[in-house]
C-alpha cells in the first residue's frame, strides 16, 4: 500500500489532505470533527490582533456559480476573518493540538502591517503548541481595505517585510500564502523566499463578482440592497491555481522552496495533479463546503489507489514530477503532429464536433447524408476543439503521427521530436542543475 504519510517543513501529517484557512476551521467543534473524519491537518482560520472586534454581515456571505446540473463550481465568499475573540481562539487551538499531536495544526494571521503588531501576536501562538504560521497575504475583500490581507501580498516589499519579521520573533515554520490577484505570482513569491520563508501556500482566493440580480440591480450576495466584491474560490479556479504553483515550482529564484497547493481540489486526481506540479501537500475548502468533511475519505483512498497502480510508494515521489515537462510555448515541438479520430460505434450523431468545427474552427469534419462524420486530415490541425465538445467521453480522440509518417495536411514527413524541457539549455532547472 502507498504511503501517505507526508513531512511539509518537518510537520507530519498522516496524508497530504490539509483543510485550508476558512470558515470550515473557525472553531474546536468543526476542526474536532475534520480529524475525526480523517484529514491530515488543518489550518485555522485567520486570526486577527487584539483590539476593535471584527464584525461580519449578518446576512448571505456566499454566492455561486452552478453548473447546468446545479453542481457548485465556484464560491464567491466576503465573510472577513474570525470575528471570535482572539484568546478563545488559541485556547481551543491548544487543546486541539494537544489530543491531536499526530495532526498538522497551522495558525493564520493577519495583523496590521507594522512590527509591534507581529511581534505582540506571535508568542501567544507560540504557546498553543501549533506546528506553524501561515500570513495571510490574499483575502481580497474587506481587511485589503484596512491595509491587510491583499494589500500587503500584491506588494514584494511588503511581503519580504512582514516575513522577515515573523523568522525574528517566531521559531517554527512560517508559511505564507498569496494572493492571485497579481500580474506575477513569481514577484511574492520571491519576496517570501528573500525574507526566510519556509514555504508559500498559494491561490487564495480570487477578487470577484458571481452574478448580479437583475431585479434590484445589485451585486450578489446582496447586504440590504447593494453588494460587494469577494474571493472566489472552488473548481473553477483550479486551472489558475496550477499555473500559478507551476510557475513557483519552476521558477529558477525559487526553487527548492515548498509548496501547499491551493485551488479547486476536490478530488484525488485535483490533489495529485497540483503534487506533481511541486506542491508537498493541498489545502481544501469548498469541498469541504459542499460534500462535508467525509469527503476526505474518497480523496484519501483514491490517491492511495492510484499510487498503487502506478508504482508509487509514497507522496514525495510524485511531488514534481510534472514540473520538468512544463514549458514556454517557444520551446514546444512543432514538428510534433496529431489528428481527430472518431469512433464512430460511440458517435451519436449529435453533429457537436462538426457544428464548432465548420463554425469557428477549420473545417476538418465532414458530414454525409445520414450524418455521418469523419475527419478530413489535409485540415485538421489538431486544435482538440472536437474532443472538447463532444458529449460522449473517448468518442474523439487524438492519434498521435509517428516520425516517418506523412502529414497529409502539409505533405512533409512527421520529423523526430527534439530533446525534452527536462535538459533543454534554457530551462531554469537544468542550469540550477549544472
């Protein structure tokens, strides 16, 4: 059986699957039930300085972006950060950790961006026993406004800042995690590393407006007539969240420096996906959110599984392995050729492929009388746009040409592929290697 057992910053937890800073860990009772349930650590939600309470809205705090079947796809959040008193909150930390040593336990913070402020909070945290920090440097919505959260990520200096003074009054691992909402992820990235991070946790969530309700003109989630933006988060961001993990794995300034991924994981296949991207681990929340906390249970097992069946025996195996075969479009291999096929047993005779294709694509696919489709090699340029709309899975896919063949639609031989990115001079990690 593979092991799932994983060491992020020497913190073990008993698998990869961490529930993210959130709504989901604002409390003993929800982070009690979460390890019963089986997830490997927790990190709780941020925690804010002493002073005037934070005060969140006492009406909807989420809105939605569904799927035609009424599947949650993204969440649109503008709750703040815990509105309970900060004392009660490291109490119930510290009794958590404590019956719970084999869990991961991460504490978010979120203070404003001065010295004193840092230094005043970081030993009361030190004192619950947790295994570590991560600064919030993404909430879009509302601490942003008060010089916090956003603010402070989308600006490196601020970033390297804040971190330094965390590695000065704090001895355990700091974790920061950025916000998307940034031309260049790499640029925070750096500034973490530069200032002693231990590791960046990344996408938090997304600025955003999920809809607008067209009858009382405002923006939804609505507050007694009128609306705001907030983070978005779910499986609609998870595209973004890989690129941007991707982006830190290979980038030459920050490698080496660990990863929690972030964005959209919902299944096992989401978490080993962003683990071979060079995250040591994932956080999850709107899963959490729509499915309850068991769901880590078919995560946990269909990882397992798939290690299994691939030879892996454990997660740090995977981690990465993805990385060297991710590229700039100018190193891509253009000389390598495939084309559509249909499988007509499976076709349905929906005529999906042809319409996108004749439509607004290149004209590749033919129909006949009784409507049957085929693929027309002199023009298909393997835009994948068939596969993509076509509403019967492995109905279409795409034949690789071997080198020798013939491509119809240029009249040249199919040429061998060049060396793979893995040892391609201008690739960051080959020149780290050598």
């Amino acid at each position: 059986m593979a092991d799932l057992t994983t060491d992020f910053l020497g913190i073990k937890s008993p698998n990869p699957f961490w529930l993210a800073s959130a709504p989901p860990t604002d409390k003993e009772y929800n982070v009690r039930r979460a390890f019963d349930a089986g997830w490997g650590g927790v990190v709780w939600k941020t925690l804010g300085a002493e002073g005037p309470p934070v005060v969140n809205v006492n009406g909807p705090r989420y809105g939605a972006i569904w799927g035609a079947d009424r599947r949650l796809l993204g969440l649109n959040n503008i709750e703040l950060i815990t509105d309970r008193p900060l004392q009660t909150n490291l109490e119930e930390i510290a009794r958590v950790k404590a019956d719970y040593p084999d869990r991961a336990m991460i504490v978010s913070l979120m203070v404003p961006c001065d010295e004193e402020s840092w230094k005043a909070i970081l030993p009361r945290v030190a004192e619950t026993g947790a295994d570590g920090i991560e600064l919030n440097f993404g909430c879009p919505h509302g601490m942003s406004e008060r010089g916090m959260g956003a603010a402070v990520g989308q600006v490196p200096e601020y970033v390297e800042m804040v971190t330094r003074w965390c590695k000065m009054y704090y001895d355990k691992p700091v974790i920061v995690k950025l916000t998307p909402n940034i031309a260049d992820i790499r640029g925070p990235a750096r500034a973490a590393k530069n200032g002693g991070a231990d590791a960046v946790s990344l996408i938090n969530t997304i600025n955003s407006i999920t809809g607008v309700n067209l009858d009382s003109m405002s923006p939804e989630p609505m507050i007694d007539g009128r609306g705001t933006h907030g983070g978005y988060c779910g499986p609609a961001v998870k595209p973004i969240a890989l690129n941007m993990v991707a982006e830190i794995a290979r980038d030459a300034e920050t490698l080496g420096l660990p990863i929690s991924g972030i964005g959209g994981v919902t299944t096992w296949r989401d978490a080993a996906e962003f683990i071979s991207l060079g995250a040591g681990n994932v956080q999850v929340c709107t899963a959490a959110m729509t499915y309850g906390f068991k769901i880590v249970q078919e995560m946990i097992s269909g990882l397992s599984q798939w290690m299994d069946e691939k030879g892996y025996t454990s997660v740090e195996q995977v981690v990465g392995r993805a990385v060297p075969n991710v590229t700039d479009w100018q190193y891509l291999n253009l000389n390598h050729v495939t084309k559509a096929r249909i499988d007509q047993d499976l076709c349905i005779k929906c005529g999906r492929c042809y319409a996108a294709c004749e439509d607004t694509s290149h004209q590749a696919i033919s129909m006949s009388p009784d409507r049957v489709f085929e693929v027309m090699d002199d023009e298909c340029v393997a835009c994948n746009l068939c596969v993509n709309v076509c509403p019967v899975e492995d109905c279409i896919t795409m034949e690789v040409l071997q080198p020798g063949a013939m491509d119809e639609r240029t009249g040249s031989v199919v040429e061998d592929t060049y060396a793979n990115w893995t040892t391609h001079p201008n690739n960051p990690s080959a020149k780290a290697a050598e």
